[in-house]
C-alpha cells in the first residue's frame, strides 16, 4: 500500500457512501510596500548587509484592492487553465450573495479569453507556474477584473487490497466482488493577486480526502471518478476559507480608510 502524507481532517458527510474528510486554511496579507522599505531606512551598507535592488523592486508594491471589486476565479488543472464545474460555479455564486451588497461580484477568468492574449515562449511545451499565471492575469486584464484568485487542484490516491480480491479469479467476481479500497485525497490551494501590480492579498486552501471500493473491472474509471470527485469537493472547502479572507481584507480595507479620516 502506498503511504499517503498527513494532512489536517475534519469529518463530516458529503456524498452518500463515500467517507469524506477535509482541511482548510487561509491567510491575508495588506501591509504597505513603501512602509516595509522604510524600515531599510537605516540599514548599514557593505557587501554583507546591503539590501538587493531586486528585493526593494519587489517589495515596493501597493495593495490597490477596493470593494466593491470584479473579483476573477481562475481554476488550474495538471497547469493549464480550465473552466470551472457546474457545482463551483454555483457554489461561487451563493458565496457571493453570502457577502451581501457593496462585495462586489465573482467572475470566471475564461480559458478562450486567455487563449487569445497571450502568446507563449516560443519552444516552450510545457507552460511554467510563472507563465500560467501571466497568462491568467493578461486573461483577467481582458475581463477587466481587478484581482484574481487562482487556485489549482489536484489529488493522491493509495490503494489496499482487501481480503475478498480472491473472488477477481473467477470471471464474475471481477465484475461484482469489490476487492480494493481506494483512499484519494483532494487540495485546492488558492493565491490571491492583484491583476494589475500582481500584489498576493492572500492564500486559502481546502483538502477532502474520499474512500470508496472497486471491483478488477472498471477500476481505473472508477478511480478517476473519485479523484475528480475528491478535486472538486476541495474546491468547495476552499471557498468558505475564501470568503473568510475576502471579509477580512474589506475589513482592514474599511478601517484604512476610517484611519486616514
């Protein structure tokens, strides 16, 4: 049986006859560029101690996200952008009624928009991280969005062969005597930027992990099915732990504002 790493559960029900664990978290990030500099200030200079021109040219960003904000949803898989599931989409959409008015809204970056504007390296196969997400800011650029969430997802299985896989000798028991138990757990891990300087907002994330039996006939399917089933149900874990960052940005987004008054 392949080892599985430890991740954080919390049991709870989601698909009938499926045991459905999850783990979530969420960070958020506000402070100011030019503040974080000023503490340099005073810095002594030499070869040891001096501060990288690159290291301040990154630093100096400013977080420019307002509310009420065109918030873009860009989903990964296997590093290619792709469309959102009818479930997530939904599952979206009520996460933004839950925010109430002056939230803004949540809109899908799209992965023909995002075909059209950018142009790949030449040679290049494979996309790195640092071009999927340039071509998903060109894409939400497009879309007029302000900032992005782009979260990517993906899953492990681990299989366990059960004392009843005896029965895959026999022509009917590959067909209907269950003799694997198959564990997949889903992540959904998730970064907020802002589209235009690309300022990270904040990080999210949920897991799920799921359990199921298969029969020797039609195991692969049947597996791919639980993975992609796992995959999504992390990605409804995600948006609570979203929603939570994004009232806690428009909270300390409000009380900067209150400061400065």
């Amino acid at each position: 049986m392949k080892t599985q790493p430890k991740t954080p559960l919390i049991a709870t029900a989601l698909l009938m006859g499926v045991l459905f664990l999850s783990g979530c978290y969420e960070t958020t990030q506000t402070t100011s560029g030019a503040d974080y500099l000023a503490n340099y200030s005073n810095t002594p200079t030499g070869a040891s101690r001096s501060v990288d021109a690159e290291v301040m040219e990154v630093a100096a960003i400013e977080p420019n996200l307002r509310f009420p904000a065109r918030i873009g949803i860009a989903k990964i898989f296997r590093g290619e952008l792709i469309n959102l599931s009818e479930t997530e989409a939904t599952a979206w959409q009520a996460a933004r009624e839950d925010l109430g008015d002056g939230f803004g809204e949540f809109v899908p970056v799209s992965p023909l928009i995002a075909e059209l504007v950018y142009t790949a390296p030449e040679k290049s196969s494979k996309l790195s991280t640092k071009e999927v997400v340039r071509k998903i800011r060109l894409a939400a650029a497009r879309q007029h969005l302000d900032v992005v969430l782009i979260y990517e997802v993906f899953s492990q299985s681990s299989e366990q062969t059960l004392s009843s896989s005896i029965a895959y000798w026999t022509i009917i028991g590959a067909y209907f005597v269950p003799g694997e138990k198959v564990e997949t757990v889903g992540y959904a891990n998730a970064l907020l930027l802002d589209v235009r300087n690309g300022y990270p907002y904040g990080t999210a994330a949920g897991s799920s992990t799921m359990e199921d039996v298969n029969t020797l006939v039609g195991s692969y399917d049947k597996r791919r099915q639980l993975e992609e089933r796992s995959q999504i149900a992390a990605s409804l874990n995600l948006i609570p732990e979203a929603v939570e960052m994004f009232q806690t940005l428009k909270e300390k987004r409000t009380q900067a504002t209150a400061a400065k008054n």
